[in-house]
C-alpha cells in the first residue's frame, strides 16, 4: 500500500480493483486528518491521479459503506426509457431523430430471411407537429420520452407573448409561450380578455415544455 500526503489529505493506494474499467482501476481512500474522527471516503479515480497529484472534485465523494461509485449518467433523472419496438402501440410514444413523438401508425412486416421483423413508425412531433418516419427491427429497443403534463392557473400574459402561471407551491413560472396552435391561441386569449380563471396544462418531455391544453373553470 502506498500512502501520499497531498496538502491535507492523506491518501493510502491500495490494489488495483477487479475487472476495472479503461477510465478506473484504483480504489483511493481519502482522509482530512482534521479532526482524527472524520469518517473515511472512497474515491474511484484514474490511475493517473498519482502522476498529476489533483484530487477528485468532492461532488464523486461516497460514503465509506457504500463500495461502488454513481456514474453522471445516474446523476439525474433519464429523459428516455428503452422499449422494445414490437411492444410500442398507437398512440404510445417514441423518439425519432432525437424527436420526442407520439405514434399515429404502427405496422409490422413479416420475419424475412435473416429472421427479424421490422416495425414501421408514423409519429408526429408532440411540440411542432412534424411527421416523421422510423424503421426498427422488433426485437431492437427504441427510445421512448418520460412525457409528463402539469396544471397551472394562469395569471397573465405579456404583450411579447409570454405567459405568467401560479405552481402549486405559490410561485410564477414565466419562461413559457403562448402555444404556436392557433384554436388553442385564440381560446387562451379570448378568456383571458372576458376575466374568465383559466388552468392551462404544459406538456414536458426531452428538457422542452409547451402549453398543449385549456381548462375553463369559470368567471373571475
């Protein structure tokens, strides 16, 4: 074992881990001397650390019970989730072309000579309405978009076509538009004009948001 002193850390190398990955292959332990009690760390860093000396950026610090390291791919939420195609119906989603979309037409073709069935996708864009097309095989995993959708009052709405909505928790949410649906537009600022309360409904999917839905709940 090796023991490195790095301005207030002290560092004991031990064996390289099983199996490590190209960008792993030694566990560090990491220890503040000050105070004597603090808890020990793991690190999971490139080997190359004991040439270039700096240590890992705290955000990668695990507890000592816990032998493995949280990939940046586990550090937030997914924006998609695999699903094999044969399983994907109408009206479900999928993404295409990075797109999230929603299925207006799904066929199958026959199993052919290399034993694959393929699935044909008809999907429209559930923010600009494109229409786009995909070929999978069935037994392949396609992309799907965790699609959510949100009520909000409305408060107001500026003359630069931005809208002012109350969360839940008694906030504003300011960074959305009006929809680019022209019904959907005119309902919106129609009952706005006339005072009604009106509760509009975002649909969030792939880090993007848009009011796709209106709620009349009355006169003010």
């Amino acid at each position: 074992m090796t023991v490195i002193v790095y301005q207030k850390w002290t560092v004991h190398v031990f064996s390289p881990i099983e199996n490590p990955t190209p960008r792993h292959s030694r566990y560090l332990w990491v220890q503040n001397p000050l105070p004597r009690s603090a808890p020990r760390l793991l690190f999971r860093v490139p080997a190359s650390f004991l040439a270039s000396a700096p240590l890992p950026p705290r955000s990668a610090i695990m507890s000592d019970e816990e032998h493995h390291f949280e990939s940046k791919a586990d550090a937030g939420a997914s924006k998609t989730y695999p699903q094999q195609a044969g399983t994907i119906r109408k009206n479900g989603y999928i993404v295409i072309k990075n797109r999230p979309c929603k299925v207006v037409e799904v066929s199958t073709s026959k199993t052919g000579k290399h034993g694959h069935a393929k699935c044909h996708f008809v999907a429209i864009d559930i923010f600009n309405a494109k229409k786009l097309e995909d070929i999978v095989p069935s037994s392949h995993n396609c992309d799907v978009p965790h699609v959510t959708r949100t009520d909000y009052q409305l408060i107001d709405i500026s003359e630069d076509g931005f809208v002012s909505l109350l969360t839940e928790n008694g906030n504003t949410k300011d960074d959305l538009r009006l929809p680019t649906d022209e019904t959907l537009l005119a309902q919106i600022k129609d009952g706005f004009a006339e005072g009604k309360d009106l509760v509009v409904t975002v649909m969030s999917a792939m880090g993007e948001e848009q009011i796709c839905a209106l709620k009349d709940i009355g006169p003010k």
